[in-house]
C-alpha cells in the first residue's frame, strides 16, 4: 500500500489524489509524480533544475509543481541531481 503524505500551508494541490498517480520517483530530497494523462510534476530539492527548468530560478519547491512542457510522459527516474524523463514520440 502506497500512502503520499505532504504537509502544505496552501491550497492542496487537487492531483495528490493516489488514483491519478501512475508512478512516484525520487532520490534524497528531490521527487517527481508522473500522472496518468502523461503530465509531470515535481517537488523537493530543485539545486540542480530537477524539477524546473532552465528559464526559472532553481530554488527548492516544497509544493508540488506541473513541470512545464512534458506531455505523454511515459516513465521517470531520478538519479542524484538528475531526473529522466521518458516520452513516446510516435503513435503506433
């Protein structure tokens, strides 16, 4: 059983409901939701642009955020200071 839990001062973000989750992804501080409709979001440790990207300021983002421009994401990882994102360019 999978249970998310983040604490969050704000509005809560709408997509933490379990059942629009595909996957969770995370190393250390830094952690990336892949959702079902292909989308993306991150929260965490963003030091090194992990879950921005380079047109914005790289600080830490502790609500989760939509990462922009990723669309029919089919699978992520994050390794160290890194995330990988895996789309599907063609329709088969």
């Amino acid at each position: 059983i999978l249970e998310l839990s983040i604490n969050v001062t704000g509005v809560f973000p709408e997509f933490i409901n379990l059942s629009n989750i595909k996957e969770i992804a995370g190393f250390e501080s830094t952690f990336i939701a892949l959702l079902n409709d292909g989308t993306v979001y991150g929260w965490g440790n963003n030091q090194s642009g992990q879950i921005t990207d380079l047109s914005v300021n790289w600080v830490d983002e502790w609500n989760p955020i939509k990462i922009a421009g990723l669309t029919t994401i089919k699978d992520i990882e994050v390794v160290r200071n890194t995330s990988i994102f895996l789309k599907t360019l063609l329709n088969n």
